[in-house]
C-alpha cells in the first residue's frame, strides 16, 4: 500500500470507538488491539518506508515512523513494576 505523508489517516467509525473506549479505560482487549493498529500503521505509518525524494516529504515520515517506533519499544519492553523482574 503506497501512503502518501498527507493522507488523511481519519480512523473509521469502529476504530473511533476503540480509541475512544481506551481513552475512557473501558477498552476490550479487542478494542484495545484495534486502536494500536490504528495508531501505529495509519496515523504513525508504522511499516511504510521513509526515503522520498522530497527531503520534507521524507522527514515528515521519518517524525511519525518515530513516534511508532517509540510506542513498539514501549510495548515490547519488560514491565519495570513486575515483581518477578526485581530479584533478577
């Protein structure tokens, strides 16, 4: 799929309800799972390459492929506050 940087990545109406539930802490573990889809592959472009030949249109990438990648280290990353992890 070819994204261009200034497409809108306006979510459906069920994605919108998704984000929406995790903003109010009443997310499913579905709704959950459809609201980080949205956030990182539309809105940060999560697995869409960064090179343009515009070197604007490239860092405009390059910022929101960041924010995704901040977000999948958080998410992959051990959980500090686990008990098991403070003895190791």
């Amino acid at each position: 799929m070819t994204q261009s940087p200034w497409d809108d990545p306006s979510p459906s109406t069920s994605e919108k309800a998704a984000i929406n539930a995790v903003i109010r802490g009443t997310a499913d573990s579905a709704q959950q799972q459809t609201a980080m889809k949205w956030i990182l592959h539309r809105a940060c472009g999560a697995g869409l390459s960064t090179f343009h030949t515009d070197p604007y249109i490239q860092s405009f990438r390059a910022g929101r492929r960041s924010v995704a990648l901040l977000i999948t280290e958080l998410l992959v990353a051990p959980d500090p506050n686990r008990e098991d992890l403070e003895n190791g």
